[in-house]
C-alpha cells in the first residue's frame, strides 16, 4: 500500500469514523463511506496534509470516489506544484 493511500485510509478510519475494509478501487461515495460533507473534509486534509491546491475544478466526483482516485489526484497536483 503506497503512503499516500495509507495517509488516507488512516484519515477516513480516524476522522470519519469508518472502521471496515477499505478497497482501493472501492466507489466510497456508492457504499456510502464518504458523503458530500466528507468529500470537502477530505479535501480540505489533502490540501494541507499533502501540500497541495487544489482547484475548484478538482472537486468533482471521480477525483474522490476511491482511494486510487484521490492519491492519482495528489499525485498529479503535486506534479504541477513542483
């Protein structure tokens, strides 16, 4: 498991509250881990956590539907900061 899905497992199991087996893969909005006030949660740790900004273009539903989809979001905005 990279880092960065770790780092965003941990916040979901510590924050939110999400005690059971998270996929990387999974659609966490469909199996109703995260919800819309999560999402602006979430967003909010990854921008400070991971040092990153994020546009209001990012904050679209496939960036935050799964684990994968959000450390690939990380990924690139860290990319285009450096």
């Amino acid at each position: 498991m990279s880092e960065t899905i770790q780092k965003l497992v941990d916040y979901i199991r510590n924050e939110i509250g999400y005690d059971g087996r998270l996929d990387h893969d999974a659609d966490l909005l469909d199996e109703e881990i995260l919800d819309s006030f999560s999402v602006v949660e979430i967003a909010t740790y990854i921008q400070t956590n991971f040092e990153v900004e994020l546009s209001g273009d990012d904050l679209v539903r496939e960036n935050f539907s799964s684990l994968s989809s959000m450390a690939a979001l990380i990924t690139k905005r860290s990319e285009s900061t450096s």
